[in-house]
C-alpha cells in the first residue's frame, strides 16, 4: 500500500488527478514522487506537498484535509482509494471502476459523470453528485454513490444510470433533468425535487414538498425494491419495502417536459 500524508494544505487549490491507484501502482516511490500536479499556473513535484511512503500497488490512502486538492481519483478505473480526512472538488470524477472511501467531508462535483465503481463519503458532500458537468448531455451512467450526511444542490442533475444514497437532508433540485438512475434521500429534500426530470427513480424515506407537476399513481411497495435493499445493505443503508411496515406514495412526472419519471414516497403504518 501506498501512504500519502499532506504536509501542510496549499494556500490555494492545487489540481491532483495523478492520485489514483491507475497512475501511481506501476511507479516507483521516486517515480511517484515526482509526479507532476499543478498550483495555480505553475507546475510542482507531488512530494512537494505529499510524503510518500510504502509499497507501490493499486490500494492508495491519503492522510490530512485535503480538501483545498482537486480531482482526486479522477477517471480510476480500478484498486482502493482511502482518504482519511476531507477530500475536494470533482473526487472520482469520470470514474469508471474500483473504491473511493473518505473519512470526512467531499466537495461539490462528487463522482460526476462516473461510469462504474463505488463512493462511499462517512461524512457530508457538496452539490451535483453524479451530475453532469455544465453543457454535456448526462451526468453518471453507472455505479453507486453513498453519502452517510448531508448534501447540496443538484444531486443527480441528468444522470442515466447508476444509485446516489444519501442519509441527511439534500438542498434544492435533486433529480433535476434526470434520465434515468435511482436516488434514495433517507433524510428527505428541500424543494423541486424531480424537476423537469425525464426518466428515473427518486425514494425518500421522508416526506418532501413536490412540485404540482407531480401526479399520484398508486401506493404499494415496488417489487424491485427488494432488490435495492440487498445490495444496499452492506453500505449500511437500510431501504424498508415491507407491506406490514408501511407502502410508498408513488407520484408520476414531470409533466411540464412531459417526463416519465417517478419519485417514492415512504410512508410508515400508523
């Protein structure tokens, strides 16, 4: 295993797409060392900022808040990365395979347009998880998102495919212009939830103001939710779907596109 720890944090965001275990598992330490990584418009050496110590291998962990250092995991395809404090913008950004755990907060951009593999953030993140970035067509077309606190804006903007859990409250627009996919917003969300969404799925465990666009179909508990809930277990995400429990209000939209979206609402027996 690869240890990285921060020396200090750089006094401004410092761009590090070079930490991924797809770059540093063929090197040397001496060749790690001396990758390049950019502060503001100058080019630096990684030890600079990071002692290196251990191993090479595709398992990378990363000591200190960095959450002043970009791009992290940018485009992984494979092995482990572990951050051990908060991590920045754009973490697992266009990630294809492999693990990404954090041990703090993520920045805003977390996972966007991902196509594989796991993030799992034991703390809070910022806005457009798995969204699109601005101008292109889809955010995340596959793997999983779990964030155990709290999250921003736009959480899934025009995702295709792929799940995003999150356990706190999510700020306005999640789901916005969504394609396809599976949020599920433990702790609920604030406002336009769904809007303007095309296709999808949207779970809250908790009651959540909808937009009037939304229409109510039935109230049962979807077969596929069974499913949902083995594979989420693990991550320590409880997803109820029994009829002695309670049932989910199942609401239709967004009309104003018109979408065919739909978003669960839990709602507990008694």
């Amino acid at each position: 295993m690869i240890t990285l720890t921060l020396r200090e944090p750089p006094p401004v965001p410092l761009e590090a797409d070079v930490l991924s275990p797809d770059t540093i598992a063929p090197l040397t330490i001496d060749e790690i060392r001396a990758l390049p990584v950019q502060l503001g418009k100058r080019q630096r050496r990684l030890d600079d900022f990071f002692a290196v110590e251990g191993e090479p291998s595709d398992e990378v962990e990363i000591h200190g808040d960095v959450r002043r250092v970009k791009w992290i995991g940018r485009g992984m395809t494979r092995g482990v990365l572990r951050i051990r404090g908060g991590a920045g913008m754009h973490l697992g950004s266009a990630m294809a395979g492999g693990t990404i755990e954090v041990w703090g907060d993520a920045g805003d951009w977390l996972g966007a347009e991902m196509s594989g593999g796991l993030i799992h953030v034991h703390g809070n993140a910022g806005g457009q998880i798995g969204a699109a970035y601005r101008g292109a067509p889809s955010g995340m077309t596959d793997g999983v998102v779990v964030v155990d606190g709290s999250a921003g804006l736009e959480v899934g903007m025009r995702m295709k495919r792929g799940t995003i859990v999150v356990g706190g409250m999510v700020r306005d627009f999640a789901g916005l212009q969504m394609k396809g996919g599976t949020i599920v917003l433990r702790d609920g969300a604030e406002l336009r939830t769904g809007a303007w969404m095309n296709r999808g799925t949207i779970i809250s465990l908790k009651p959540i103001a909808l937009l009037p666009t939304f229409a109510f179909a039935a109230a049962y508990n979807p077969t596929f939710l069974r499913l949902y809930a083995r594979r989420l277990a693990p991550l320590g995400c409880a997803l109820p779907y029994d009829d002695q429990q309670g049932r989910y209000q199942r609401y239709t939209g967004d009309s104003a596109v018109p979408g065919r979206g739909e978003i669960l609402v839990w709602q507990p027996r008694g």
